[in-house]
C-alpha cells in the first residue's frame, strides 16, 4: 500500500512523528522523563524527541567515543549507544543523583551498561578531569557558554561534531540570566575558522576542522 501523501506543513510534521514513533525502542524512557519532571520540582530534564537524530549523527561520522553533558534520564544517552556500534562507548554526565540513577535503571533496562558509563556530578569540574579525543560532544546541560568552545576544542577530535541544545531559551525563559552567554557561544562558533556550524532542529551542530 502506499502512503497517501502529506500535503501541508502540519501533515508532514505529523507524518515524521508517527513513523519515528512507532520506530522508538526508547519511548519509555521519554515518557518516564516527562512524567518524572511533573512530580520533580525544578527538574528540567526534557528528553530531545525523536531520537533518532542522535544515533543517525553518531553513526555517520562513525563515532566510537561519544560524550554527553546532561544526560537526564538516560533518552539520548540509549540513542547514542545505539549509534556507536557494539564497539563503541558512551559516557554521560549527570549532575542530579535522582536522575543518575534512573539513567542507570534505564541503560541497564535496555542492555547497554556495557557501551555507557555514568559521571556523576558538576559537569564542569567533570569535564576538567576528562580527556580525549571523543568523535562526538552532545551538550545538553545548561545554557552554553564561551568557554564550552575551549573545552570542545581540547576534547574533540578534527573532524568530530558539536551538538549543542538550550541555545535559544529566550523563547521560553527571556529574562534568564546566561542568555547573553549563549549568544556568544552561538556567535563564536559561527565566526571561527575552526568550525564549520550549523542547526538543526533548534540545535547548533558544528564540525570542528
């Protein structure tokens, strides 16, 4: 049977959602993550739906070392597993106990403690600790700064790949504080010669050279 073509903007969204869905083995964790937030106060943990992003952009630089800061409830954590292969690795930084055990209870759920390790803690003085080269930094933390720039730079292999979330939360949150500390990480990344950037669905996705 063929699929009846979506013809407006609202069908194709709606399109992309079902098929993307109904190919999720992660749905759960997602569904855990908003449910959780309702009854956790202050909780920001928002899973980046659909996944698939994560695990199509790992595997097509064919990364092996995968490093994300914000894994919440261990969502994009799985994809990314999913994504490097049986060879390949994951490791994420969790700065909220709570969801760092239940982004174990997740990953071990679904078989992949071997491909994940968990950092618990403040990912700044995390990432000070850490060394490369990763083929892949997800930041989904906080509002990015500058600084992040020489961070991904010391860790990030040439050729690896920045995605980075929370880029523009003055839509949602105009008065925060760091709002200008995001607009010079945008602002840096697109005016350095050591970067090819981009966006994709909302996020800032760079290729350092």
């Amino acid at each position: 049977m063929v699929d009846e073509e979506p013809t407006t903007e609202a069908a194709v969204a709606a399109w992309i959602s079902d098929e993307l869905l109904a190919r999720d083995p992660f749905v759960n964790v997602a569904d855990a993550s908003d449910e959780h937030r309702v009854g956790h106060e202050g909780c920001e943990a928002f899973p980046s739906r659909p996944g698939h992003l994560f695990a199509v952009l790992a595997a097509s630089i064919g990364a092996r070392r995968v490093l994300e800061v914000g894994g919440g409830l261990g969502y994009s954590t799985l994809w990314f597993a999913s994504g490097v292969g049986p060879e390949g690795r994951v490791e994420t930084i969790e700065g909220d106990a709570t969801h760092a055990e239940l982004l174990r209870g997740a990953v071990a759920a679904h078989g992949y403690e071997e491909a994940v390790a968990v950092h618990e803690g403040r990912d700044a003085d995390l990432l000070a600790t850490l060394t490369g080269p990763y083929d892949l930094i997800f930041y989904d933390a906080a509002i990015p700064g500058p600084e992040l720039v020489d961070t991904c730079e010391r860790l990030l292999r040439a050729g690896g790949a920045l995605l980075a979330s929370n880029i523009f939360l003055g839509r949602y949150v105009p008065n925060h504080p760091d709002l200008d500390r995001g607009a010079q990480f945008r602002r840096r990344l697109l005016d350095s010669s050591g970067w090819l950037a981009s966006f994709v669905n909302g996020k800032l996705l760079a290729v350092r050279r």
